[in-house]
C-alpha cells in the first residue's frame, strides 16, 4: 500500500506523554462492553509546547513496538555503516490499520 503524507510540515518532538482511556458500558442484555484508545502528545521542548495529539486504539497501538523494533535497528546498523549513503530515501511503514470515523 503505498501512502501518501500529504501537506503537513515536519514537526520535531523532544518529548512524549501517553494516556489511555477505558470506556465501559452495559449493553441491553446486561453484559459489559469495554473500549480502549490510548493517547500519545508529542512535546516540542523548544517552544515548550504540545505539537500534536493522536489517538490510537488498541489494534495500532499492539503494532507499534514491531515498527519501532525495526526501525531502531534499521537506524543502528546505518549509523555504524561508515560509507556515504547511495540517495536519501524516505520510507514510510504503516500498521495497515483501517480507518472507520
């Protein structure tokens, strides 16, 4: 799938927060229905302000630490390349979640 990042401006984040959220509710039948989506807030520490909000629930959030596995090795093995890189190249992974909003 390839994704397109569209026209938001690059925003460097010093910082992170999490917070997640439970929603219960008791159905018609009586039995209980529980939601959860968990929050990241990413700080600028220059400006020493919040510069974004994302909600995830609980499917993308479980695929998270694989993206970020791979790409913390991905980084690491670069850094100890001592060659100078052939082209810059951006790469973007998803989670292949879908959207239902």
């Amino acid at each position: 799938m390839e994704l397109k990042l569209g026209p938001h401006p690059l925003l460097f984040a010093h910082e992170v927060a999490i917070s997640t959220v439970f929603r219960v509710e008791k159905t018609k039948k009586g039995k209980v229905k529980k939601e959860s989506c968990t929050e990241l807030i990413f700080f600028d520490g220059v400006k020493k302000q919040s510069i974004a909000r994302i909600a995830l629930p609980f499917g993308t959030l479980k695929a998270l630490p694989k993206l970020i596995d791979e790409n913390i090795k991905k980084i690491k093995k670069e850094l100890r390349n001592k060659e100078l890189p052939q082209k810059q190249k951006v790469e973007t992974k998803s989670t292949n979640a879908s959207y239902v909003g």
